[in-house]
C-alpha cells in the first residue's frame, strides 16, 4: 500500500471516491460507478481481512459447509478500484475532505458511507464462550462445527435470522429451541394475523418456539428465562436484530437518526455534510410513494441504493436521481420460500390470498385514499402496497410491478387465489 494511495488524492488532483464499507453496498457502488463512466479514483475500505463476500449464504449453505467463502466475482484491480481490507475506518472530518483510519488518513473528493449494521448483543454475552452472532463469515465459520456436532442449541430471536438459523440447525440434525419475547414470531415485521400461522412452522421442523420468553441471563451451557426456566445449551445463537453501524461519526456533522442511529440521507441519499453519500443497512431515506421514511435492513437495499449514488456523483448534481425502490426481501425457513415487497402499515387493509394453513398461500395490503375506494363495479378497490409470497412467487413478481405504478386493485378479485393479481388491477 502506497503512502499516496492512502494518505491523499493523486498528484495529476484526480478526482477520488473513497468508499467506507466493503460489504455489497459498498462494492456495487464502487462497480456502479465505472458503469456509469466514473473516470476518477475509488477507494474502497473493508474492515474485514477476507475479500468482499455476500451474507446470504452465510445463515444457509455456508452454515451447513456446502458452499465455501461467497466472494463476490469482481475484478477490483481491473476496474481500477483501490481495495484495501482490514482498514477499519474511524472518523469522518469533512472539513479536510478526509476519513481516518489506523493507517493514517484518505482524503476524497466524494465519501460514501456503507458501514452496514452490527448484530445486536445480548447485555453482557458479548465475548462469552458458546455464545454466537450470525453477521460476518468468521461469525459463519464458527459456528459450522456447531452445527456438524449436532449440538444442541439455543437461538433468542425468532426474527428472519433466528428462523434461518434455526433452519439450517435443524437440517444438520441439531436439537433447537428458539424463544421470542413477543407472542410471536417476527414480531416486527408482520401483524399477528399473519405471523400466528407461520408458528407451526417450527413443530413441523422439530424445533421448539416458545414465544412470550425473556432472557434473564446466558452463562455457559445454560440459558436462563425470565421465568426462571432453565435451557441447556450447548451453543447459544442470538437473532435480535441490528443496528446501523454509525458510532464511527461522532463528531462529523453527518445527522443521525436518534431513535435507530441511522444516517439521515435525503431522497438523493445525500447526507446533511456536503460531497457525502450513504448506503445501504446504514442509512435511511424518505419514500414519497410510501410518506415515509425508511430504514431497510435487507440485500436488494443494498444492492439498488447503490446505482442512485453512483449516477449522482458521476452527474456531478447534474439531473440528480431520486432513490424511491418498492422494498424487496426474501427468506428461506422450515422447506418454504417467503418473499416480500413494499411496505405495509396499521391502517392498511389485509387481504388473503390462499389457505395460509397450506404450503402455499399469499397477504396483499391496500391502501384506501381518495379515488380509490370503489371499483368502477362497485366493489371495493385500493391502491397495492405491500405483499407478503410464500410459495406463491407469481404473486410476488406481479405485485411487485402492481406496487411500482401504483395499480388499484379490486379487493375481492385480489382475495381469490385462484385470479392472477395482475387481473385484479383496475
């Protein structure tokens, strides 16, 4: 590593990008950026030692060894990207144009911030033996042999993690018990309603879910519950969610959501320092289809938001590009693929799709407003904005459009399985 590849821009004062955050964020802005026909120098900075990878396989083949590292297939020397790995970054100073780490600092002429999030630890377990988090492939690798043992293993959090895991564990032939603190599994991302039926999931899987269960302390080999129920445990896996990974911007002027220490980007994923972007798990952005801001923890953010950063920085602010996706997600749990888009909230009407006790069966959400409350026959209508697949992927791939242009639908069409909902858009 050069002293003038890291400490400042080049000597011809070619323009430089410098990149925070290796993960996919942080690569697809660096590659979108030669695409859109950046011609100055990107810098990326990974805090990791390990080439630039993919987190899904992590919870899913990674876990269970039948797939090695994910590295990402990006030519990062021939696209003229300037990586650098185990470069923890600590500060921000716009001041200087500059970002420090431990190897001194690196001046740029735009900064993108895509640090990600951290896992969320349980108090005092940070450290302790037997105890797991699932974010980064060491956390993976680690954990692999726990899984081949045939351990049994307690996972707290019965989230999109907590059910991947508990997943994978369960193929391997582990004995699982998964508890919740709410009375329900993903508690946080889907109303009652729905969530009750995925409960069973976990007894057909031969997993133990106790819902309503707070951890009152882990020490080793046990878990113990508010109630004072003791777990045995031979590994504890903690699925409690994450948060952005922002403390590193203390002091930079850079506005932070208080609430959930997101960067408060702008609809440009501008943030309030001049010349500096954010990305990705890290950042929050308003939605104007949605009235909304949004904080989306999930790969298809990070792999969207990117392009938006990239066309605004090679424009120069030339017609800048507004970052408005339909959120997308998906999951694998207990033999089902469950998919998801848009964004739902309390007012919003639930409508189902299917017997939600079989394997396959879908939820779309409508939105009443003002024109869209009756179809023109007289029944019903709101405009789509969210839907909730599993192992209805059709339904996934043509909501997901319906969301984009904003289609009303009609309610009772949508509610019969058996019509495609792109025939229940008026």
């Amino acid at each position: 590593m050069s002293e003038q590849s890291m400490s400042s821009p080049s000597s011809d004062h070619t323009p430089r990008v410098v990149i925070v955050g290796a993960g996919i964020a942080g690569v697809q802005t660096a590659v979108a950026l030669r695409e859109q026909g950046w011609r100055g120098a990107i810098t990326l900075l990974g805090d990791e030692p390990h080439q630039p990878y993919d987190r899904p396989p992590l919870s899913k083949a990674v876990l269970l060894g039948r797939a090695d590292s994910p590295t990402f297939d990006v030519d990062f020397a021939g696209l003229g990207i300037d990586l650098h790995l185990g470069r923890r970054v600590t500060a921000l100073v716009p001041e200087d144009h500059r970002v420090d780490t431990a190897e001194g600092p690196v001046r740029y002429d735009h900064a993108v911030i895509a640090t990600g999030a951290d896992p969320i630890a349980l108090p005092g377990s940070r450290g302790m033996p037997g105890v797991h988090l699932l974010r980064t492939l060491d956390d993976a690798e680690r954990l692999r042999p726990v899984l081949a043992a045939q351990h049994e293993i307690v996972v707290v959090g019965a989230g999109w993690i907590g059910a991947e895991f508990a997943t994978a564990a369960r193929e391997a032939g582990c004995a699982v018990t998964v508890v919740e603190a709410a009375d329900r599994p993903l508690a946080g991302a889907l109303p009652a309603e729905v969530a009750a039926h995925m409960t069973s999931w976990y007894a057909d899987a031969g997993a133990e879910l106790r819902t309503g269960a707070r951890v009152a302390s882990v020490t080793a080999g046990a878990v113990t519950l508010a109630d004072g129920t003791v777990l045995p445990a031979d590994a504890v896996v903690v699925g409690i969610g994450a948060r952005p990974a922002t403390a590193w911007l203390a002091g930079s002027g850079v506005e932070v959501s208080p609430d959930d220490a997101s960067v408060l980007a702008d609809e440009r994923l501008r943030t309030s320092v001049p010349d500096v972007y954010a990305v990705g798990d890290c950042a929050s952005f308003p939605s104007t289809r949605y009235g909304s801001r949004l904080l989306v923890h999930h790969w298809d953010n990070a792999l969207q938001g990117p392009r938006t950063v990239a066309e605004n920085i090679a424009r120069g602010g030339a017609e800048d590009v507004v970052y408005d996706p339909v959120p997308y997600f998906w999951s694998e749990q207990f033999g089902r693929f469950v998919q998801y888009a848009g964004h739902h909230g309390d007012a919003d009407e639930l409508v189902w799709r299917g017997d939600p006790t079989g394997a396959a069966w879908s939820v779309v959400w409508l939105r009443g407003e003002e024109g869209a409350g009756e179809a023109p026959s007289g029944r019903r209508a709101g405009r789509l904005v969210a839907l909730l697949a599993v192992g209805r992927p059709r339904d996934l791939a043509q909501g997901r459009k319906l969301i984009e242009r904003g289609a009303v639908l009609d309610r009772d069409r949508a509610a019969n399985a058996a019509v495609p909902l792109k025939a229940a858009a008026e």
